[in-house]
C-alpha cells in the first residue's frame, strides 16, 4: 500500500487557494481608531486660540485717559470666554477617562503661557508709580487711572478663570498623578493677589489710624489728629459734638466704597476684602472699648457755645444774671434803671434737688459719646461693598460667615457701652440702661438677677476680651484704691488715654492687671478675632484672681446680699462663666 502512494515531490504544495473575497469598504469611526494624542490635537488648537484672542486688544476708538503705552485694559468678560471653552471641552470628555486625561494634558502648555504672559505684562505696571496713585477721599467720583485699569484687566481676566476652575474642580490637588494644574492655579491667584492687595493695603493704611483715634475723646489734648476737619453742610454745633475720625470717615466713605467697587470684582479677590473688613472692625472695637469715660461736668457756659448760639445765649445769660436766685447784678452796656420785667422770681434757676443723679451725657459740648460714636462707625462701615461668598469654595464662606460676625460684634457694642457709661456716672450702683438698647432710655436700678441677665445679653454678640473693660471700668475699678499717681514727664504725654479725676492719675487697665504693657498685651491677645478667642480662658481667669484679691485688700464687700458692692459680684459671676465658655470651646 506504500508503493502505491504517490511521493513527496509529486504532491502539490498547497490546497489551491479559495476565491477571493469580495472587498467590502467598511467605515470605523474615528473616535475607535484615531489615538487620544491624535484627537485633542483640535482641542490643544482651540485652547491655544482662545488663550491668544483673550490677550488681544479690544476693538473700538480707544479713549486717552485709558492708554499705556498705545494699549488698552483687558475688557471684562474674556476670562469667562475662555473658562466657558475649557469647561465645555472637560465635560464633554469625563466619561471617557483616557480622553479625558488626554484633554487635560493638552490645557498645561495653552495656560502655562497664559499665567506667563500675564505675568510679564504686569511687571511694569506694578513698579509704575501711577499703580500706587491713592484713592482721593474727597473725589466720590473717583475712577481709577490708566496704569491700575491695565492691571486690573489683567486681575479680573485671571480672576474670571479661577471661577471656571472652581466650577469644574481644577488644580485643587497638588499631586502630579492627577490633573496637574495646580500650579496654573496658583499662578492665576497670585496675578490676582498681586493686583488687589497693594491696592487694598493703601486704603487700610488711610483708614486704620482714624479708627484707631477713637480711643480718645474728642479733643485737641488727646487726639493724635488735631481739630475736626469741616465738612460741608454740617453746623457747627454737629461739628463739636462729633468726633474728629466720625467727621472724616462720613467724607472719605463713600469714595472709598466706589473704589472697593471697582478693585474687587471677582470672587478669588474677596478675601482681600474680608480681610479689609475684619481689620477695620476690629481695630474700631479695640479703640471704643479702651476709650475712658468722659468725667461729668456742668452745662457749658456761654462763652464756649458756637458763634451760632452766642447772640441768643447771650440775651439769655444777661436775663439770667440780672435775676439769678433773686439777687440782681450790672450787665455791662445797659443802662442801671429800674428793671421794668416781671419780678426776679420768674426768671429764677431751679436747681435739681442734691440726690439728683448727674445726666448720663455726662462730658462737655465738644466730647461725644463713645456708644454714639460706634454706632456711627457702623454705619460708615456698611457702606462698604462685603464678600457675597457665592459658590461651592468653603473658603469663601468662612469668610462671609467671619465678616457677618465681626459686624454683629459691633452693632451690639453701642448698647453696652451706652448701659456702661450711664452706671458709670451714676456710681455703678446696679444700674442698667431701660429701653431700646442703643438708642436712649431711663438709668434704674435694677436687682441683681436682673442685671445678670442684662449683662449676658449685652454682651452676647460681643468678645469678652472687648466686653471685659467696659464692664471694669463702670462696675468694679472705682471700688478700688486709685493707682499711684504717674510722674510729670510721663503724664505729660498727650496721648495718653485719661479717665476722671486729674490728668496725673492713670486708669485702670487690663494690661496692667496682667502684668503687661498696653502695647504687649495688644500685641499678644488683641491682635484679632482668633488670637481674642484663644486667649479669652487666661486673661479671664487672670483678672479674676487679681481683682478678688484686690477687693479683699480694699475690705469691699461684694459676696453678701447687704453688701455695699453687689454689682460687683454679679461682673464676676459673668466673667466666670466666660472663662468656663471660652475652656470649653478651646
């Protein structure tokens, strides 16, 4: 059977080979075959135009007062045009995640150049003196000038970005494995910042030594600042009643507010204004609470009334001295004839009886009050723009739910300082102010309970450290021994802050009963709205230990219901219970 079959070399070499098929054109889609490199090359193309056109110079007759260097400023609105691209191509792109990656490589180079551009236009401008030009407080017109409306496009373009940024969740990890953009990011914050803050920083500076002035009253003597400044309008009767810095703000306020208006317009810059903000108030809180009272005097005599009132207190005066408690006396420049009026007992001054309590105005015509005082500042302060804290960025909201804070701390300060200042003249006795807090009411004494409670609420919005020599001063320090008169060359400084009683006899502080200097002890625990908070439990326990012993020493009795001082008890019993608070929370 071998021999039959056929060799080897006689077979064929193959099967013959099948028809052929027939060609089929089959069309595969590109997004199947073509690489993810290949395919955000359109995408690295868009991304590159935009970025180029969003530096580009607007069309239109440019305008003289806004040209540097033959350019115009950025106009608003290209920062979102390129944001609203680069959102559209993220989206577009998430389900797949090879593309998506793919994508996101294809942003760094168009954004690199982007913040490096942005950067080296802004170099000029930044060291140009025309960029620190100040605001001019008497232009409630003010614009800016042509070097700041340049670099705040460049800012507000940047700005504009970071919103689309936050909109989609760039640049938030600093890791390389995920998007990358991180230092885009921080590029884009840092052109902001640069632009913002010196801007921010030259208002601050114009304003913080005038909110720092109401810590003294309203004099010559004790201001740093001189005289009030004039102001249109105003009489002058309002222009001794007011203090100096309350003149000064009410005129530089509202360009002020114009130009925050201006610098901040995006979200990533609001926080140079609640930092602005939070500064302000607090400087004007820390000035208000350590401004002493104001010693009680009579009614001002005639001869320091305005000139507006001179001619008809004059008549009044020689009406009064012809028939002052029945017996007459000579006015010079009239006649010495019989008085033809009706007899002297009309015109008789009624004295209130001596139990009379002294009127909480207390100070002369030319000192206000510190409560009218931080309700004026208040209200100058809400004239600012505040951060809106829109968006899903927790740290813009931390920073509106900071500066809401910081105000409803100051809108309670007039109440306390107005019930402060009435016991304060009244003897500190238990008194408490009746009616509206903040805006007037009749001192009465009240029970113990009732002050408590008092106490608490007027102090609830307020820091304790702030509250805390307020309540001293009315309630506890004149129960003490005065402290040893200051030597001459000290007491002379005009500066210095004085309470009642002679210029060489200081005041009482909490510096002081911590050990520290004025200077050290604000530095230390009053340097902001944290530090208060962190420093709240010592400082408290502090002072409660130095005022029991120095009560103590003084033989005062404050624990007994029959005791002379029971007010007294009743501020310590507070104090304790903010120490216990602020041990809790910290």
């Amino acid at each position: 059977m071998y021999t039959l079959k056929a060799p080897s070399f006689l077979r064929p070499s193959s099967r013959p080979s099948s028809p052929a098929p027939t060609q089929q054109t089959q069309v595969v889609s590109a997004d199947r075959t073509a690489k993810p490199s290949m395919l955000s090359f359109s995408t690295f193309k868009r991304s590159s135009e935009a970025v180029s056109k969003a530096l580009t110079q607007p069309p239109g007759p440019p305008l003289p007062t806004e040209l540097v260097n033959g350019r115009r400023p950025i106009p608003a609105g290209r920062g979102t045009t390129l944001g609203n691209l680069i959102a559209s191509e993220i989206k577009a792109s998430r389900e797949n995640p090879y593309l998506y990656r793919a994508v996101l490589r294809t942003l760094h180079r168009p954004l690199s150049v982007l913040v490096n551009n942005l950067s080296a236009n802004l170099l000029p401008l930044l060291s140009s003196p025309d960029f620190s030009s100040p605001v001019t407080p008497s232009q409630h017109l003010w614009q800016p000038n042509a070097t700041q409306l340049h670099a705040l496009g460049y800012a507000n373009l940047a700005g504009e970005l970071l919103d689309t940024f936050d909109l989609v969740g760039l640049g938030l990890e600093s890791d390389m494995r995920g998007d990358g953009l991180k230092v885009v990011r921080d590029g884009l914050v840092s052109v902001v910042k640069r632009v913002v803050d010196p801007l921010v920083t030259g208002i601050k500076k114009d304003l913080m030594p005038h909110i720092e002035a109401l810590e003294f009253n309203n004099s010559t003597s004790s201001s740093p600042y001189g005289s009030p400044a004039k102001t249109p309008g105003a009489t002058k009767l309002a222009q001794l009643q007011q203090h100096a810095s309350i003149i000064y703000l009410q005129g530089s306020m509202p360009a002020y507010a114009r130009a925050l208006s201006r610098f901040i317009t995006t979200p990533t810059a609001e926080s140079s204004l609640a930092t602005l903000l939070i500064s302000l108030v607090w400087r004007g809180l820390v000035a208000l609470s350590s401004r002493p009272f104001p010693p009680a005097s009579p009614p001002t005599s005639p001869a320091l009334l305005p000139p507006s009132l001179s001619r008809g207190a004059t008549k009044d005066a020689k009406k009064s001295s012809m028939s002052l408690n029945g017996s007459h006396a000579h006015v010079a420049g009239t006649p010495i004839t019989p008085p033809t009026t009706p007899p002297a007992s009309r015109f008789t001054l009624k004295l209130p009886p001596p139990s009379r309590p002294v009127s909480p105005n207390g100070g002369s015509l030319g000192v206000a009050s510190a409560s009218a005082d931080a309700r004026a500042l208040y209200d100058l302060l809400l004239m600012l723009p505040r951060p809106k804290g829109e968006g899903e960025n927790s740290k813009r909201q931390l920073a509106k739910e900071v500066v809401d804070e910081a105000f409803e701390a100051l809108a309670a300060l007039p109440a306390l300082l107005q019930t402060a200042q009435s016991a304060y003249y009244l003897g500190g006795h238990g008194q408490v102010q009746r009616g509206r807090p903040g805006y007037g009411g009749v001192p009465v004494p009240v029970r113990e309970g009732e002050m408590e409670n008092d106490l608490d609420v007027l102090t609830a919005d307020v820091p304790t450290l702030i509250a805390l020599p307020i309540i001293l001063r009315a309630y506890v320090w004149h129960h003490l021994p005065p402290i040893l008169p200051l030597p001459l060359s000290t007491s002379s400084n005009s500066n210095a802050p004085q309470g009642p009683g002679p210029a060489t006899i200081p005041e009482r502080t909490v510096s002081s009963m911590l050990g520290l200097s004025e200077a050290a002890y604000r530095n230390g625990c009053l340097s902001g709205f944290g530090r208060e908070e962190e420093c709240t439990a010592a400082v408290g326990q502090r002072v409660l230990d130095v005022l029991k012993q120095e009560l103590r020493n003084a033989k005062v009795d404050w624990m007994t219901p029959e005791g002379t001082a029971k007010e007294v008890g009743v501020v310590l019993r507070w104090l304790e219970k903010q120490v216990a608070v602020a041990e809790v929370h910290h």
